[in-house]
C-alpha cells in the first residue's frame, strides 16, 4: 500500500478497530487522551475514534495501531487485553488492509 490515500486508510482502519474493540466483553469504553480531546473538539472530527490511533508504520506497506480502553473489573484484564489485540488484528485483515500492522493496547482504568 502507497502513502496515497493514507488518510482515507487511517481512517478506515480506525473505525474498524473501534468496531472490533467495541465488541470486545470486559471493554468498558474507549479511553481518548488529552490530545484526542483537543483535535476532535478542534478538528470536529469523529469522537468514536477516541482512543484509537492509527500511524504508518516503518515503511510503506505496514500499520501500527494503539489502543486505549477502560477494562470492567468482572473481567480478567490479562485475558481482555489479549481479545482486544486479536479482534484488531481480525478486523484489519477483513478490512483488507496491510498484514504487517502493529498493536499495542493498553488498559488506563478499571470500573
């Protein structure tokens, strides 16, 4: 995959990810950062993708995808976190995009 269309991409493979991680038991909600506040109130872009990021990776045919989420105590986070990454994985591949991406979830709260 080309730089061309990497907005258009980057977006596409966050709200599949925001999809996937959304259906994922133990996620409680995705969890933005200070930065996704400000651009999303600034930009007025999409909320949902809040606590998603989405960057090129090291060369021009691979991804690497964060994600951020509040995990519910009813659940072993261990077990939630290692869903959340397979669900990434699996929804980048549908989506058709890039094998080599990246991911890295991390839990910033429990409720």
């Amino acid at each position: 995959m080309t730089r061309n269309g990497t907005g258009a991409t980057r977006d596409r493979l966050a709200l599949a990810a925001v999809d996937a991680v959304e259906r994922v038991p133990g996620v409680a909600f995705l969890r933005p950062g200070i930065a996704d506040l400000v651009r999303a109130s600034y930009a007025s872009r999409d909320r949902r993708k809040s606590g998603i990021r989405v960057r090129p990776g090291g060369d021009s045919s691979s991804w690497h995808i964060e994600v951020q989420f509040v995990a519910r105590r009813t659940h072993r986070t261990l077990d939630v976190t290692r869903a959340v990454r397979e669900a990434v994985l699996g929804a980048v591949a549908e989506a058709g995009d890039p094998a080599r991406t990246t991911v890295t979830v991390t839990v910033t709260g429990l409720v």
